[in-house]
C-alpha cells in the first residue's frame, strides 16, 4: 500500500517497526523523512462516552451508547434525505413510501429504538459467559495485522492527510479484506475504471470526509444514510453500507464493531443481535427507521452488551461470529 510522504508528498514511505506505544514507525524513500503514523492509542476501556466522538466532529456526533439525553445540533432536513434518495428513483425503483415521510429528530426516534441489556436473559448471559472463557482460551489476543492495517487507514483518514492519500492505496482499501471483508466490490470497482484513478480517488476522498467530518448539521446517522440510498455526490456508486461502516470501524475503532451490515444473511448486527443475545431487533422493510440509523443504533447496542470483555472491538467481533451459530445458545 502506498501512503504519501507528509514532507515531500511521494507515495514511498515503508514500514521501519513499532514504536514503544504500538504506533507504526515510517520512512519516506524518497526524502529520508521519518515519522510515527496514527493518533497515539488509548484503551478502549479508557474512552468514555462523550469522548468517543472525532475531535474534528461536532460533540453531536458521538452518540452514546446508553441513549443519551444529551441535546444535539439540528438534524438535517427530511426534505435533503428524501432529494437523495429520490434523486436515484430512475435507476434504483420508485422510493418506499416510508423514505418520503418526514423524518423524526434523531433523539425521538431513537427512543423508539427500545432494545436494551436488559432484554438478554439471564441464562443467556451465563451461556455467553462460559462461551467467552472458552474463547479467550484460544484466542487470548486480537489479529495483529488487523492492528497495524487499522492504524495506517486511520492516520490516512484524517482531515489533513485524506487530500495527500493516493488513488492506489484508496482502491486497494476497497478491495482489502483486512478489518472485515466489505463482500461484493464489482460496481465499486466499474465506477472507478470509468472515473479513471485522479476523479475516482477525488470521489472516494469526498464519501470518507462526508461520512467521517459532514459539512452541514445533519446527525451522523443521516449522513451514513444519504450515502447508501443515493448516487449523486458526495455519495458514490458501489461505495455503500459495507464499505462506509469498514470507513467507520477504521476511524473510530472504539466505538464500530467490524460487522459491517446490519441484516444479512450471513450474518448482520441483526441477525447476531437474535442469535448471540436473543433479541429481536427490526427489519429494515418494517420499520419507519432509516438504515443508517439502524446501522448506527444496532452497534452501540451491540458493543454495550459486549462490555469490556474483549482487548478491543475486532477481537469483541471475533467472538461474536465464533459464537452466533454454537449449538450451546439453543
């Protein structure tokens, strides 16, 4: 993967090792410049609620896992989400009637989200137990590459860097397999042979700094969903829910599960939801929530049922998917 200098901006920087703090020590190739890569770590199990958001986010972004009564900014308009989704109508099927309703505020509809830890019986949870001891067992510590990889991303996402981040490493994150397999990437890949690498990459820089960063009030969630129901910029073909939750699992690592939809058949948040936990949370196609919402409300569920069982969140994912089919969870 090439990452851009920050001094010279060539894409020649190599890997030199690990830093006494588990950062990624570089070198540039090209002008000898030498530099740590990624924010310095902070456990998981250290990051409170209200810190968990992006320092370059509105304090509005984070929302807490425990439904949060703290106020936020505005919630962007239905009138953009429903331009969005329907400005793709021609080439995606009439828009559902539920996505031309007038959205709910976040905070309202999110009290409507009402799956709780309190839901999981307590039988469940002593079966989880065991399981969980029996898994650290076997798999005491998390991937390693999975590691170094999220910390490269992360540093290549941030504001400042994104501009300098080059095509080749953009296409080769979409295509990685690394931190969750975002499945399918054929359309991605058709938009961005179309694009040609200089326009694509421009694309693809304008989706991350949307989903991570937002230009205007909208509340996160909202932003996730104006990029998976439309087509027309700052959303891009091929680029939807899979590969912007990967982009939010490499961002905030504290926060995103890498489970990366939230219904699949394989296995989405909801499925592991009813499998793991016994609780049922709803169906897309049944529900008045939008899919970023949901996307967003089931993993912070998810995260607080795991607690702080776990080294961090990929190694919390691990165990989820070992355990969501065991035949001890009936």
């Amino acid at each position: 993967m090439a990452l851009a200098c920050p001094t010279c901006e060539e894409a020649a920087a190599e890997y030199l090792g690990m830093a006494d703090d588990g950062r990624n020590m570089m070198r540039c190739t090209s002008c000898g410049h030498e530099w740590v890569l990624g924010a310095k770590p902070v456990s998981p199990r250290a990051v409170s609620q209200t810190t968990r958001a992006r320092s370059t986010s509105s304090s509005a972004a984070g929302k807490s896992r425990t439904k949060s009564t703290t106020s936020r900014p505005p919630t962007r308009s239905s009138d953009s989400v429903t331009r969005s989704a329907g400005r793709t109508a021609g080439t995606r099927g009439p828009v559902r009637e539920r996505e031309r309703r007038p959205l709910e505020d976040v905070d309202t509809a999110q009290a409507r989200f009402t799956a709780t830890a309190a839901d999981v019986p307590a039988e469940r949870w002593r079966v989880i137990e065991a399981l969980r001891r029996e898994f650290l067992t076997d798999f005491p510590h998390p991937d390693e590459e999975a590691g170094r990889y999220r910390d490269v991303y992360r540093q290549a996402f941030e504001a400042d860097a994104l501009p300098y981040t080059t095509p080749l490493a953009l296409k080769d994150f979409a295509n990685s397999k690394v931190v969750a397999r975002p499945g399918n990437m054929s359309r991605f890949n058709d938009e961005w042979r179309a694009l040609g690498n200089q326009r694509a990459a421009e694309a693809f820089r304008g989706v991350v700094s949307h989903l991570l960063r937002g230009d205007d009030p909208a509340a996160p969630e909202d932003r996730l969903t104006e990029l998976i129901v439309s087509d027309d910029a700052p959303a891009m073909p091929g680029f939807r829910e899979a590969m912007l939750t990967r982009v939010l699992c490499i961002a905030e690592p504290e926060r995103f599960l890498p489970i990366l939809l939230y219904t699949s058949s394989a296995g989405g948040k909801r499925e592991i939801a009813r499998q793991v936990f016994g609780i049922e949370l709803p169906a897309p196609e049944t529900t008045s929530q939008t899919i970023g919402r949901l996307a967003y409300w089931s993993n912070d569920l998810l995260v607080e049922l795991i607690g702080d069982r776990f080294v961090d969140l990929d190694h919390a994912r691990q165990f989820l998917w070992w355990v969501k089919d065991h035949p001890d969870l009936g």
